[in-house]
C-alpha cells in the first residue's frame, strides 16, 4: 500500500465524473467550527458556493451557519445510513469535525459519490487502508489539516526545505504543540483548562510514544509517558513541559529526513502537570476500557478508595499517599486534592468507565469559562550544519483566542481546513488519496495564506 504521506499524481481528464465543485458539507458544529464556517462564508459569496453546517444539534447547526443565503443547517445522525448517503451524494466536498473514530463512516460513501474529505485529525490505521481506492476514485483525503497535526506539519515542511535548498544537513527535529490557556485565565493548580475535545483530553497519550534520540529507538508505555519529559523555552512566553505525542518515528520518512539522528514531537503543559496527571494514570482513573457499575451511588472518595490498599484503617488520602509515595503538601497531592478526589460529592454519571467519570469532574473543574481567553503554542527546533558550521532554527507560534467563542483554537484548526477546501475546489492540490499537508502545493499556499490572517512564527537562528 502506498504510504498516506506520498500519494500518487492523478492526471486531468482521467476518466472520473467530473463535477461542478461548489457544495460544501460541515459535519460537527461544535467549539472550532466557527472560524471555519466564517471564512467559507467570506468565500462562498466570492466563488458562489454552497455550505451545509450539521449537526445532531439543528440549534448549534443554526447558530453557527447563521442567516447567510449561501448557508444552510440541518440537524444530522452519523450513524443513519441514509441521510448521510443522501447528503453526500448532493456535496462536493465534507469537512469532518466530528471526534476521530467517526471519521471513517463516511469515507466509502465519499469514494463511491467523488467526494473529497477533510479532517483536521491524524491519520488512523482504518482511514489509511482507503489510500488505494481513493487514488481510483479521483479522491482526496486530506487528514491532519489543522494546528497540531496541521500547521507544525507545514511549519516543519517549510523550514525543512528551506534548509535543504541552501545546501543543509538536517540532524535533529524536535516539535511542540500544546491547547493552553492564556496567563491571565490561569485561575487553577494545574494551569489547564478544557479549550478543547474534552475526551482526548483525558485519553492522551494512550497508545504510547516512539521517538529517536541520538540515533537510538526510545519507547515509552503509557504507565510512564508522563514521566518522560523535558523543560521547553518559548520565546516570550516562558517554560512549559513537554511529554512523547505518538510516534515520532515515522516523521522521518513522512518528512524525508530518513537517517535523521533525533526526531521527536511533544505535547506541551504547564510545569507541574505531568507528575499530577501521572498520578492520576498509576492510580487507573484515566482508563476508558470498563464500566463501574451503578457508579453514580459512589462519591468521588469512594470511587477512589476502590483503586487502594488501606492498612489498619488508614485514610483513602493516606492510601493514596502511600501508593503514590508522596507528601501531604507535595504539589501533585495539592492537585489531586483541588480536582475533589476525597470529597463526599456523588459521581454524576451511571454506569460509567473511570475514564468517563473523571473526565465528567474535569469538565466541572477544569471549566472554560466566558470570560477566559485560550493559547495555541507550536514550536518547532531544527538543528542542521551547513558550509561547516552547526546551527539552530527555532520557529515559534504563539497565538491567544480573542475571546470565549473566538477561540485559537477554532481559529488554528479552522483556518487551515478552510484554507484547504479552498485549495481542493480551485483544483490546486494534484495529489490523490489519503494525503497530509506536506506536498509543497498544500503547505506553501496555506502558510501564505495563513500569514494573511496573521498566523506566521517568528525564527530564532543560533550558533551551536
């Protein structure tokens, strides 16, 4: 199978129905929604294109297409076969903001009818076995169209190229990504709140981390990976902790740097998180694979004592103490203790996984709230020697929501995957298949583009 990163040239006229590519379908208005639609808006009225927004909310659907005569909104059921065949078959073009694991409901449909689809998600195992029979069908899958994946892909891309095109040899890659908030909305212990999927929130990191350090394999297992971290300077903004995102290994063939000695991407968060939500992941009130059973009778301290051992009628705090081989007024106790761990609240929802139940607290506790303001930060470090001399190139973004609803968040995923649809339907991307935004006519022209809207890093050059 061909690899998703280097996908095959379809040429013109080369037998696949050729539509009049102008209608355009938004499925998920959810928080990031609204930069995207806003800016198809400003383009449908310039292109004459028509934007369906749904939703299973036809409110949020309504509120977000608002009263344009070029939007319109529909209250939407992934999972119902034949309104999502009929509206498919109608579009051109889907953008998917859906969670992750939906993505792939609509890629048949998307093949059998020559629609192109966009997500701002990775690329899963299952969206990737579709590379070959989108290829066929004249299609585009453009995945990790977004912030992070998204712009740190074509950031990457960028600075690569240009370091390669003066003669460079790249030995080192590291880059950082983290949904933040603003230092003013810093009101909690853990310096977080949720700006963001709430659930891959709590389930980050799940699947483990690969990244090469001095031209050695590190893996890190989940029980460890946010014991894995390191110190990362922003330029005028300050330190933050990075931990292992995924696997960073492929990165070295997606971004042709294939005997590169150090590669790694980290997801970034205030100092002090990680050992807190380290925590939290040893005890076992991050796992989503079993349900507690009626776990709405349980209050927070009970659901808690279940995972610990008391001795000679200990505490469920001392328990936890001991098992997590902590003081009393340690700063990851101080954390665990804010969130209400030992209080005698009772647990809102039935038949929940501890990762549902925890997540339902963090949502209360961890609350975005109208009068804070978020912070996307990417920052990517490349060093590389060049004429006998080694340096390193830091390109930092730091970019702060304007407000509750105009969020970085929706304006660094939004922009991109709009910036994208634009390109696909002006016929600007060649490219076919299950494809990220590392082809040089995808990520020149976004930046670009990007830049425009004031979404462009500022470069640091060193001497090492």
């Amino acid at each position: 199978m061909q690899s998703y990163g280097h996908a095959f040239t379809l040429s013109q006229g080369g037998g696949y129905k050729n539509k009049q590519m102008n209608k355009i379908l938004v499925i998920g208005a959810g928080r990031t929604s609204i930069t995207l639609i806003s800016y198809l808006v400003k383009k449908a009225e310039e292109q004459n294109w028509q934007i369906t927004v749904a939703d299973q909310s036809l409110k949020l659907a309504q509120e977000k297409a608002g009263k344009h005569l070029k939007t319109r909104a529909i209250s939407f059921d992934v999972n119902s076969t034949e309104q999502r065949r009929k509206e498919l078959s109608k579009a051109d073009i889907v953008v998917s903001l859906l969670p992750p694991n939906l993505h792939i409901k609509f890629v048949e449909d998307c093949l059998e009818y020559k629609v192109h689809l966009l997500t701002a998600s990775y690329v899963s195992p299952e969206m990737r076995k579709y590379h070959e029979g989108a290829i066929k069908s004249g299609v585009i899958l453009l995945n990790e169209m977004g912030v992070d994946p998204g712009i740190d892909h074509m950031d990457a891309m960028r600075l690569i190229t240009k370091i390669k095109d003066k003669g460079g040899k790249i030995f080192s890659l590291k880059s950082y990504g983290g949904g933040l908030i603003t230092p003013e909305s810093d009101t909690n212990p853990w310096g977080y709140k949720i700006t963001w999927s709430p659930m891959n929130v709590v389930t980050a990191g799940m699947a483990s981390a690969r990244y090469v350090k001095e031209g050695k394999l590190k893996i890190v297992p989940y029980n460890r990976l946010f014991l894995d971290t390191e110190l990362v300077e922003v330029p005028g903004v300050g330190k933050y902790e990075s931990y292992p995102n995924r696997d960073s290994i492929k990165y070295r063939k997606i971004y042709h740097l294939h005997k590169i000695s150090n590669v790694y991407r980290g997801s970034l968060r205030k100092i002090g998180f990680c050992d807190a939500w380290h925590a939290l992941v040893k005890i076992g009130l991050t796992d989503n694979r079993y349900i507690i059973p009626e776990s709405q009778r349980f209050t927070y301290e009970q659901w808690l004592s279940i995972y610990l051992t008391k001795r000679n009628g200990t505490t469920t705090k001392e328990a936890m103490l001991e098992f997590l081989d902590i003081s009393p007024n340690s700063e990851v106790m101080k954390k665990l203790e804010w969130l209400g761990l030992l209080g005698d609240k009772k647990i809102r929802i039935k038949n929940a996984t501890p990762a549902e139940i925890l997540l339902d607290l963090l949502i209360q506790k961890w609350e975005f709230k109208k009068s804070d303001r978020d912070m996307v930060i990417l920052q990517t470090e490349i060093e590389y020697k060049i004429k006998n001399k080694k340096e390193k190139i830091i390109s930092s973004l730091v970019i702060k929501g304007e407000d509750y609803k105009h969020t970085a968040m929706a304006r660094t995923v939004g922009l991109p995957l709009g910036i994208g649809v634009n390109l696909i339907l002006n016929d600007k991307i060649k490219e076919r298949g299950v494809i990220i935004p590392v082809h040089r006519d995808i990520y020149r022209p976004a930046l670009k583009e990007l830049a425009e809207f004031g979404i462009e890093p500022t470069e640091i050059v060193t001497k090492i």
